[in-house]
C-alpha cells in the first residue's frame, strides 16, 4: 500500500553498538514504536559519542554527536533544522550523558533546534544545588513535553524545579513480552529444574552493592544448597577505563573466601535481549542490589517484573513507587546483607507466596509492554506535531502459536493461565466449532497441510461429542468425560455454532478433501433434523448461519423454506420487542448481540425477501449506535446486560463482542458497500491494537492470543481459547482491508478521549 509520507521522530540519545542502559532502551523504543506505527511514524537516531570510536550503527542512526564538543551540538542542530520531514526531536536525557557542567552544553543544541522537542528524564535528583537546578529548567522550559519514567519523578520536577505540571507526562519504563510457560521450559534447558534461582543483571560496577547479597548467602546455603544465585552483565565499559576489573574481581574474592563457588555463576557477557531475558524468565527471585538512593528508575527492575519473578530491591524511587507486598520485598536500607537473608530466606521457605508474587508481578507488568509504552509516544507525537490523523496501526502478522499450544490430539482447551495451557479446563464444543472454521478460512488461502491437521481435530471433536440423535453436547473434560456444566449452560447455541461449522466445511467442498467434507456431511445430517426444536434467538441465529452456507453448494428448497420458518421467528421477536427508540429483538442487548442481524442479512441473500434486510439494516444499525462512540467501540459490558429501561454498564469488555462486530461489518459492508460499515470495521479492529479506553494492545505480540478481557483499570491477560479464536478470525478478516486507502481513516482521534 501506497502510505502517506509521514514526519519522523529523532531521538537523540546513546545507541547501540554503544553497551549502556539508554542506548538499550533508546532501541527499544525505536523498535517498538517501528512494530506499532510502522511508516506512519518512522524514526531516526541521533547517536551520542563521548569519544571517537568505530561504532557501526544501524541505517536507522543518521546523526552522530561528539558530545565533548559544544560546537558539534550546535552544527548537528542546524543540519536537523533543514530537514521538512523531521517532525519531532525526542532527546534522552542523563547526567553525565552530555558535556559541559551538568550537561549544560545540551542547550546549545535545544537552542540552535527549531523543531517540537520532547525531553525524557531518566534520572530526577533531589534537593539540587543552585547550577544543576538552573540547567534543568533551562533543559524544561526549551521543551515542549517532559516525560519522566515515575511519578516520584514527576513530584520533583514540580515541587524542587518548579515546573509546570501540564507539560510533565509520566510514561513507564518499557517491558518486554515473555511466555508463562516458558519459565519451567527454560529450568529444565538449563538444568535447574531442581534449583532456586536467584539473579541480578546489568552492567557491573560498585554501585551494584551485589557484595550485599554474598555476604548474606552463606546461612542461606547452609539451610538451602539448592539456590543458586546468577549475576548476569559485564563490568560497565566506563569503569573498566578508569579501574579495569577491581570491582569484579573483589566479589570473585568473596565467592571464594565464603565458599560459595558452587552456588554463585558469574556470567560476564553484555548479553543479547533474547538471552538475557531466557536467564530471568527462569528466575525464580530477582535481587535488585543497587545502593545509589537517587537512583529514578531501573529497566532491570522493570524487567524482572515483567519476566514473573518475585523481586527483593533497596529502596530506590523506582521501587519504594512500584514495588508492593503482592508482587515483592522492600527492603529498608542499601547495604544491609542481613536484611537481603532475611528476605530471600522468607521467599525460599514459603513457595506459594514466592509463586504469587511473580504471578501478581507478571500480570501487572502488561501495562507497561513495550507496545504500550509506543502508543504513548505515538500520541505524544500527535499532539506536537498535529499529525494524529496520519497515524495508523501496523498489522500484526497472522501467527497460530497459541492455538496450536492450546490444541491436543483431542481437541482446543477452553482456557489458559496467562498464556500457559490449562488442561483441567476442559473442551467445549463452541472453542473447536470456532477452530474448525478458522482453520478452514485460513487454509482456503495459505493450502497450509498442518492448518487441515488441526482442522481434522477439531472436526474429529465435533463427530466425538455429538448423540446418535444428531444432538450435540457441549462440556467435556480432559478424560473426555461430560461435565455438569453440560446440561446448564448454552446448550443449544453451541449445537448452532456446531451447524454453522458443519455448513461452511460442506460450502468449502472445492477447497477441502473429500473425505473430510464427507465427514462433515454426515454430521450435518444427524443435526439438521433437529433444527425445528430450536428457540434461543442466537441459536436460531447460528443455524441460519449454517443453512446459509449449506445452500450456497446444495441451493435445495426445503433449505430455503428452513430458513424463512427460522428467520420469521427472529423477525417476530423483534416486532415483540422493539419500540419507537429500541429497534431490537429483546428488551435486552446480551452476549453476541451481532449473529442476530447478520442472521437476518443471510436470511435475504438465501431468500431475496426484503424484509428480512430491512430488519437487518435496522437493527444493526441500532446495535451500532450503542457501540461506537467518540472513535471507539464499546461493546456490552459482561457485568451486566443492557436493558431498555436501564442506564448501561460500560467496562468488562470481550474479545468475541468486538470479533463478532467485525464479522457482521465485514458481511454489511460486503453486501450494501456503505462505507460507514468498512469504516467502523477498521475502528473496531482497532480495538484490540490500542484504541480502547486503556490505550493498551489486547493480544499477545508473542504467541497471536488474545487477552480474555479488558476491564476498568487492567487488562485479564489469560488467554483462553474463545478471545484467541476471535482475534484470530478478525485478523484474517483484515487482510481483506490491508491494501485499502481508507485504512488511513480518522480513528486515532479516539485515544485522545
């Protein structure tokens, strides 16, 4: 697709090669905000050397500065100031990052800048003397937005410099996305299945205060052999040029004088992202050692959170902010060795709490993904540049991972701990009726033999749990047996899901083995002589589905005249229930609202009778008014349904409301070609990218789930099989749209709301 050229952002900031902290997030963010936005807000990077060195960066750095030379500040400045298409200049701020006193030759370069310029603060410190203060207002007042990384940080700015308070926004510390599951996984790959692992990483130098928990390990290995205590990260490449390896080399001294040579590994590389985040996933207890009490924040803290460890941390801002008694330890004071025993020894003792708080850990730590973390910058953008409209979301890729996890031999389980599958949970028909048809949607345009693999699965599901008497049950287990839950809940909808899926496997004969269609048809059917016992309006609705599909490849009359008896029940429902401001066919919008209008709109292609698209028409479009509001969709809340004398609950948000939305959109817009239908299908998608009223993505970048539900303040980020099959099928409806101009569409205006 042809994309509209887009300004840029600049950051200027360390960068990679270059082994420091900022440089590795400064890439993160470029990385992030390049998975989010892709060319709609494309990036540069101005690289900051303190030195001449041979650093070989990548073709996103298109600017260096030697920041011991004020006069390179001022000569980059001007050439940036040329450039039409750089948009916004985001600079990293650190002390001792730039030249000068205090880093004051930084504002020969914001000076000579004619650019919106963003300013993010990695460190606020307090209590300032005279000169430091007057460099950081001068740093404040020459930008247009401040970003510090806490709200400690963001009191300081206000309380002790002075700042204005609607300048200053608090955007977290990015977290990488990793897989519950693979916490077990990558113990036993590195043989420490057995083992308590301790760990602390990041560049090495005596402010570390890692000598802290040496010297609190020996009781503990006395009581405890089995931990092991990981300290992961080279010596930071400015200590080694003033003292070489004097810190390193007096806690190998230490290790040794106390014994400890078979419970402490020093892994003395600058590893690559995906290592080191392998090393804390299968930590058990991350141990934040830092004794510097003015230290703002810390991306290895936020790490360890959001790779489900239970942390133990001093005092600094970052923690004392973050860190509360569900998700890890506090401690009182930097330095105290027994403090730190005291506390690992609390962990190691009591497993349910330590496995707690990793869970609560890992769970909080969604908010701050790194995806998320870009949305805030992209908004940030907006509002300097005046380039929202021009925004859009990249498309995930389409990825099965999750649904292949989530599948046995047997069939799809219906839930999941985060991402983890749970085989108690079960199977229900309705999650492999869902499969059965994704997987055949998907294999009509990839012809992918393991995509006909899993549908043969699925498929097999279905033919296992339906009744000699064509009847489907619903509940079963994972030793197959049915569950009480069988006879109570959703019965017949899930016999129409179960007809829906049968009916398009047999509309897509052309495509599929003839065996298997075959086997489809036999199931049909058993199931077709039931249809006539059918009274629950969605379940009327999913076996219009079904019909509909079936007719396309068998247009038989007695077909056709099923589906007018069924949509005639449908229609006096609705002239039942509706009323001069309520266009619907009850006196109440439930779950999946969305298959009773688009049932309608099969009915009139099936039968060509216009009414049947004139209710259609009229009550989705009612449907519609009550989800899309101010560039958003809200669909019903599932902590309360939403009836017509009733005001309606918002928040309790689901993956299938909006998935089923973008199904009967797609469907209106295909049959009517009103743009309006296409428009709110891409608004709604959007949904899960970030344009909810969290500004958070709703699926897994990781695996292609889907989160179970978004609700007031969180996401519920278990990754069951119903909102992993939704997102999915939407995802593939979006491929449709991809290449279409009006993707463009003003939706971004709903983050800001």
């Amino acid at each position: 697709m042809k994309v509209k050229k887009a300004l840029k952002m600049l950051i200027v900031s360390s960068y990679p090669p270059r082994e420091c902290g900022l440089a590795t997030f400064s890439n993160d963010i470029a990385n992030s905000v390049k998975k989010v936005f892709g060319e709609t807000l494309p990036i540069e990077v101005c690289a900051l050397q303190n030195e001449i060195n041979n650093f070989e960066y990548g073709s996103e750095v298109t600017y260096v500065l030697s920041t011991n030379f004020i006069d390179d500040y001022r000569y980059v400045a001007e050439k940036i100031n040329k450039r039409k298409d750089i948009g916004l200049v985001c600079f990293q701020h650190e002390f001792g990052l730039y030249g000068g006193e205090y880093g004051d030759y930084l504002l020969a370069f914001l000076l000579t800048l004619n650019k919106p310029i963003i300013a993010v603060f990695h460190t606020v410190l307090p209590e300032p003397d005279k000169k430091r203060k007057k460099v950081v207002r001068a740093l404040v007042d020459l930008s247009n937005k401040i970003v510090v990384l806490t709200n400690k940080s963001r009191e300081l700015l206000i309380n002790q410099y002075g700042c204005q308070i609607s300048k200053i926004k608090v955007i977290p510390h990015g977290t990488h996305i990793v897989l519950w599951e693979q916490k077990e996984i990558l113990k036993k790959e590195y043989q420490y299945t057995d083992k308590i692992v301790m760990s602390t990483f990041g560049l090495i130098s005596e402010n570390k205060g890692i000598e802290t928990v040496l010297y609190a390990l020996p009781e503990i290995v006395a009581k405890h052999p089995e931990v092991i205590y990981l300290v992961i990260g080279k010596t930071h490449p400015e200590i080694i040029k003033r003292e070489g390896e004097k810190y390193r080399n007096m806690l190998t001294d230490i290790v040794k004088e106390l014994h400890l040579e078979n419970n402490v590994v020093f892994i003395n590389e600058y590893l690559e992202l995906k290592q080191l985040l392998k090393y804390l996933t299968l930590s058990d207890i991350y141990l934040f050692t830092s004794k510097d009490p003015n230290q703002a924040v810390s991306g290895t803290f936020a790490y360890a959170l959001s790779c489900g460890c239970s942390v133990i941390s001093t005092p600094i801002p970052h923690a004392v902010e973050t860190l509360e008694d569900s998700i890890g330890i506090l401690l009182n004071e930097f330095g105290n060795a027994k403090e730190f025993q005291k506390a690992i020894l609390k962990l190691i003792e009591n497993k349910e709490k330590r496995l707690s708080m990793g869970r609560n850990a890992y769970s909080q730590s969604h908010a701050t993904t790194w995806e998320n973390v870009a949305i805030k910058y992209g908004l940030l953008y907006g509002e300097l540049t005046s380039k929202e409209e021009d925004l859009r979301f990249n498309l995930p890729p389409i990825k099965l991972d999750h649904i292949k996890e989530l599948t046995t031999n047997i069939g799809i389980l219906q839930f999941s701990n985060f991402s983890q599958p749970d085989p108690s949970s079960g199977y229900t028909l309705d999650d492999n009726a869902r499969a059965l048809i994704n997987m055949v949607i998907y294999y009509s345009f990839c012809h992918d033999e393991s995509v006909l693999t899993l549908a043969n699965i699925y498929l097999s599901f279905v033919e296992g749990i339906q009744r000699e008497d064509g009847f489907f049950d619903n509940y079963r287990d994972i030793d197959l047996k049915l569950t009480e839950q069988n006879l109570e809940v959703n019965l017949e909808d899930a016999n129409g899901r179960a007809l829906w899926a049968l009916g398009y496997v047999i509309s897509q004969k052309e495509i599929l083995p003839l065996d298997f269609v075959k086997r489809a048809e036999i199931c049909w059917g058993k199931a077709y002589e039931k249809i006539h016992q059918v009274s629950s309006p969605r379940a009327i609705a999913y076996n219009l589905k079904g019909l509909y599909y079936y007719h396309l490849v068998s247009p038989l009359e007695t077909i056709k005249l099923q589906m007018e008896q069924l949509a005639d029940k449908l229609l006096n429902l609705y002239h039942i229930n509706s009323e001069e401001n309520w266009s619907w066919y009850e006196d109440y919008m439930t779950y999946v609202n969305n298959v009773l209008p688009e049932a309608m709109l099969y009915s009139y292609l099936a039968t060509g009778n216009k009414k049947y698209l004139k209710i259609a028409t009229i009550t989705f479009d009612f449907l519609l008014s009550h989800y899309f509001m101010k560039g958003q969709i809200k669909v019903i809340s599932n902590r309360g349904w939403f009836k017509k004398e009733n005001e309606r609950m918002f928040y309790g948000e689901q993956p299938i409301e909006v998935a089923t939305t973008i199904i009967t959109l797609d469907l209106f817009y295909q049959v009517t070609g009103n743009e309006k239908y296409k428009d709110q299908l891409e608004v709604a998608f959007f949904w899960f990218l970030g344009n909810n009223h969290l500004k958070q993505i709703m699926y897994n970048p990781e695996n292609g789930a889907s989160y179970d539900g978004l609700e007031d303040k969180t996401i519920n980020i278990n990754q069951g099989a119903e909102s992993t099959l939704c997102f999915f099928k939407a995802r593939l409806i979006m491929n449709k749209y991809a290449e279409k101009p009006s993707f463009q569409k003003k939706f971004w205006k709903g983050l800001d709301n």
